[in-house]
C-alpha cells in the first residue's frame, strides 16, 4: 500500500508542478490575487476532498492521492482559464513586452522555483517518516495539511504587502514601502498567534474530523502537539519570504528557503535514524519554524534603509523609475 502510495504521489506531482507553473505566470504578469485566491480555494477543496474521500468512502491512503490529483488538475485547469480570458496566452503576445518579462523574471520564475522546492521536500519529508510505518506517514500527511492551511494567511498576506510596496516605489511615496511591511508584519504575527494556539488547543477535533483511524489521528495529533505552536514564527516567515518575492528579491527568498529545507531534512534525518524516533523530525520542523524569525530584523533595517532613500534600488540593478513603472503596470493585480 505504501508503494502504492508514493508512487501515485509522484505521478500526481506532474499536474501538481504545472498548476505551479501557471500560478507562477499568474503572479509574475500581475495576476497575484488571483493566484493566491486560486491556491485558498484548492487548498480547502483538497482537505473536503480527503476527508469524503478518507473518512466517507474509506479509501485510505488512495483518498489522498485521488484528493491532490483533482486539486492538482482544477487549479491548473482555473489558472490557464484565467491567462486565456486575460488574453496572456493569445499567441501574437508571447512576444513580451520588456515589463512581462520583467515581471517574470523577479517574480514568476522564483515563485515556481520555490514551488519546486515545496514539492521535493515534501517527497524528502515523507521518507524520513516512512522508516516508522503507513501509520506514520498517514499521520504526518494530515498533520502537514493542516499546516499548509495554516499558512496560506501568510501566503496572502506576504503579496498583499509586495503589491502595496510595488505600487510605493516611486521616490514621493517609498517610506510607505517600508511601512506597509512593518503593518503587515506585526497583524500576521497578531493572527498567527492565534491560529498557533486555536490549532494546538483544538488539534484532536479538527483531526477526528478528518479522519477516522485511531493511529492516524494519534499520528497527526502528536505532530500538531509539536508543531502547531511554532506557527507563531512560521507565518510571519512565511508572510516575509511571500513579500520578497513580490517585491523583487526572490532569488534571496529561493536561497532562504533552500537553507530551510536542506537543514529540516538533513538534520530531521539525521536525528531520527540516530534516536529511531519521529517525533525528532517534528521537533526540527518546529524548531527551524522559529529559528526562521531569525532575519526579520535584517530583512526590516534593509527596507528602511533601501526606501527611505530615493536612490537608484540595489539588488536586481533596477532603477527607482523602472520599478516605478513596473509597480504600476507590470505587477498590478487589477482583475
């Protein structure tokens, strides 16, 4: 069964890393609301659908699969909808304007790479896991959904700020750049607080919910039991790394995100083959979830520095009137 499982994982990665390719086009041609709506919505639907599948239909393991697979197709589908009914596949206007291109190269195209990124660890993830059995996995599976649910606030939040610093960016108005960051900093860790705290409070109702097999649910219990409360420093992180890749930086978000992973698997690893216990792998998970609030501070003194100064930006060589202009037309987020 396991087998079974991994495999049809892997084949459902297919579609899963196309609907990440047009999400990504989504957001580098100015179409981030839409994308964010677009992963709110599939991310709701793949947890309704593993639990009809699952908890309803009692297929298991193969809920799972099933669930990611019409997810997976459906956002790939909405999202090529909208490119067409937005007239960004029109074959006359692939060749793109300096903006589009633009846009995609400092957005679009770091954001499929962390999507990538995503999608290995989380194949990395699962196999450290199955050294303790299909309870294990199956467990750890509607525990790290949940977490994926959790962090889509700071997914919306982190391009609603980029957008807001992309149209700030001209010199009369880029303090407020910086503003809008330090804002909506401070509201995501208001309301991952309470996300952290209402997830660990009420983990074995939400998980009972979901599903219905005990060594599940004990499974999944016992990662939220971990994990959840780290929450407070994963959605801020989360929140930071969505703005800089709106804004221009996501090849210093892309790097950020391959430290985090690289350390949860190999240290998660590493500790669990050492102690045969996967609640190390968790406690890794949680621990790099607030170690990662550790370059808030940075990521805030360079901000203030950078657009309290009307000067040419550092960074990507762009110049204060060029990313004026792609603010204003190659980032907008106007349905």
């Amino acid at each position: 069964m396991f087998t079974l499982y991994v495999g049809g994982m892997m084949a459902v990665s297919l579609p899963a890393v196309l609907a990440a390719v047009s999400s990504a086009a989504l957001r580098g041609l100015g179409r981030a609301q839409a994308a964010s709506w677009n992963s709110v919505g599939m991310a709701t639907l793949n947890i309704a659908l593993v639990y009809t599948f699952v908890s309803v239909f009692g297929l298991d393991l193969k809920g799972i699969i099933y669930a990611n697979l019409i997810t997976s197709i459906l956002s790939l589908a909405i999202s090529l909808l909208i490119l067409f009914i937005r007239q960004e596949m029109i074959f006359e206007r692939f060749a793109f304007a300096k903006k589009h291109f633009t846009a995609l190269r400092h957005v679009g195209i770091p954001v499929f790479i962390s999507y990538c990124m995503i999608f290995l660890s989380t194949f990395f993830f699962n196999k450290i896991v199955s050294h303790f059995g299909e309870g294990a996995v199956a467990g750890f599976g509607v525990g790290y959904r949940i977490q994926t649910m959790a962090i889509l606030p700071g997914i919306v939040i982190g391009s609603a700020i980029g957008i807001i610093i992309n149209h700030n960016l001209q010199a009369p108005h880029r303090p407020r750049a910086y503003a809008s960051y330090r804002q909506g900093l401070l509201q995501s860790f208001a309301l991952y607080a309470m996300i952290a705290v209402a997830v660990w409070i009420w983990r074995d109702p939400l998980i009972s919910f979901l599903i219905e097999d005990a060594a599940t649910r004990a499974e999944a219990a016992r990662y939220l039991s971990i994990v959840a409360l780290s929450y407070i420093g994963m959605g801020p992180m989360m929140t930071t790394l969505l703005t800089m890749e709106q804004s221009g930086r996501g090849y210093q978000a892309i790097l950020l995100n391959a430290v985090y992973f690289l350390i949860i698997i190999a240290l998660g690893w590493a500790l669990t083959r050492a102690f045969n216990q996967v609640i190390y792998f968790y406690g890794v998970i949680a621990g790099m979830n607030v170690v990662g609030m550790s370059f808030f501070l940075p990521f805030m003194r360079m901000l203030r520095k950078e657009y309290k100064e009307p000067s040419v930006l550092e960074g990507e060589g762009i110049t204060t009137e060029e990313e004026g202009t792609l603010s204003n037309q190659g980032y907008s987020t106007q349905a």
